[in-house]
C-alpha cells in the first residue's frame, strides 16, 4: 500500500530479502526503509525482471541501481547537476551522483553488469525534459521534499508519470509530518508533507484515470514505533524523528500510470 514507516516491517521476510541484497543488517532507521519499500513495491508489480526500462530521481549514491541491474533491467540514473548539488551542499554523506561511479560504491554488482545496465544523466526534478519518456517504472527516495515547497513536490508527482508508458509503475519516498494536520514546514529547502497534501493530490490523480495505492497511514503499534530521535539526532532507532519543530516519518506512495 502507500503508506507509513512502520516497524512490523522489520519482521518480516521481504525486508530481511532486500537488506541482504544491498549489503546492510536490518537496523530501525526510516531510510533503509524506503529502499526496502521501494525495491518490494516494484517487485510485487513485475517491475524488477530482464528487459524492464527504469527510471530514478535524485539518485545520489544509493544502491538501486545496482541491485536492478542484476536482474537485467536497463536503469536511468539521474541526479541534480553537480555544481547546484554542491552549492546545496549535498555532497555530505554521498548525497551527490557524479556518474555511474558514483553508483555501485559497495560492489552489489560487477562493473562490467554496470555499465551494461546503468546510465546516468544530470536532471532538475523542477524541469524534466520531455524526452525522458516510455519508462516501465520510475522512483525517487526522499527527494521531491527539497524541490522548493510542497506545490512543486505535488507538481513533480505529477509531472513524472509523463516519464512512464501506459500502465506504468512509481514509486516515491517523502517526508510525513506526524505532529499536526494543519502547521507545516512549507517555501523551504525541505518541505514536511501532511494527510491532506497526499489526499488532495490522490484524488486529482485519480480523477485523472490514473490509480494511487490506497493509504494507510496508521503508525505502527511496536515499542520502535514510539521512539523519537530528537536532536541532534543518535541515529538508533530512526524511525520517527525531530525536523524543526515536527516529528516526522518516511511515507511511501505507489502510483500506476493510466492505461489510455
């Protein structure tokens, strides 16, 4: 489903499958979650198989990428151009790609399956260039938050289903705010989504033709569930979080292009 980080999921075999396949022990922190979410929502849809044409956002150096091409599907990388990523100072902890290098730093698969599968190309998430296009699936992790406001984050949403073919599968990883349904963070270099933004922008979609993964935005009932890593932040149990003045989580949220 579109849904909540929660730590159930930590239980369960489908995580423990795709923590092995990008070399990291299962450990409560939100952002394996999103891979582990993003990887099992594209398998369950047929999108992870030999021939399958992908699609990721904002990249960074995150394992994906690799992990896809060993199954044979053909990846886009792309990522914001280099020089407004360092000027955001995003080349802190990996966030930054650089080019394929930059994508297979923990040796998930062999170069030679790399450069056979895996291409990387600069894009503004703002500004997609309309010949990215016949996609099976495309996905970002926690990226479309830093677009400027949650107007443009809804308006990438989207804006990047014209990037899939008919019938075709994203899946997009953002920050939920868990404090209040009404004060956010909004106009910012990160931008805290509420219920009511992802609800708003479900029902345009769909009035659309195209379909949205029901919600469940129930927040897990696990000891883990409750822990808030306030600032600065230990990094332990990072399921939920501290961000300004807002305990936030990680959402998911799965959209299939309409068919005609």
């Amino acid at each position: 489903m579109s849904e909540l980080c929660k730590a159930q999921d930590w239980h369960t075999d489908w995580y423990n499958r795709w923590v092995r396949e990008i070399k990291e022990p299962a450990r409560f922190h939100r952002k394996q979650w999103e891979f582990a979410y993003v990887m099992q929502a594209l398998w369950e849809r047929g999108c992870i198989a030999g021939g399958k044409k992908g699609l990721v956002f904002a990249v960074g150096t995150e394992p994906l990428p690799s992990v896809f091409a060993n199954y044979g599907c053909d990846i886009l990388a792309t990522d914001i151009f280099p020089e407004v990523g360092i000027e955001k100072g995003w080349t802190v902890a990996d966030q930054l790609c650089f080019g394929i290098e930059s994508l297979n730093k923990r040796g998930l698969c062999s170069d030679e399956t790399l450069r056979q599968h895996v291409q990387y190309r600069a894009v503004d998430m703002n500004d997609i260039p309309g010949d990215l296009k016949d996609f099976d699936f495309n996905w970002s992790s926690c990226s479309f938050e830093h677009l400027g406001s949650i107007e443009k984050g809804l308006t990438f949403l989207k804006n990047q289903l014209k990037t899939l073919k008919p019938g075709g599968w994203a899946v997009h990883t953002t920050e939920y705010n868990i404090s209040s349904e009404e004060l956010t963070l909004d106009n910012d270099n990160t931008v805290i989504f509420r219920r009511k933004d992802l609800e708003q922008l479900a029902n345009e979609l769909r009035s659309d033709g195209h379909f949205v993964e029901p919600f469940d935005f129930s927040m897990g009932a696990m000891p883990e569930d409750y822990a808030v890593d306030y600032l600065p932040h230990k990094q332990e149990i990072h399921l939920k979080l501290q961000l300004n003045e807002y305990v936030v989580t990680s959402v998911g949220l799965i959209i299939q292009k309409a068919e005609g």
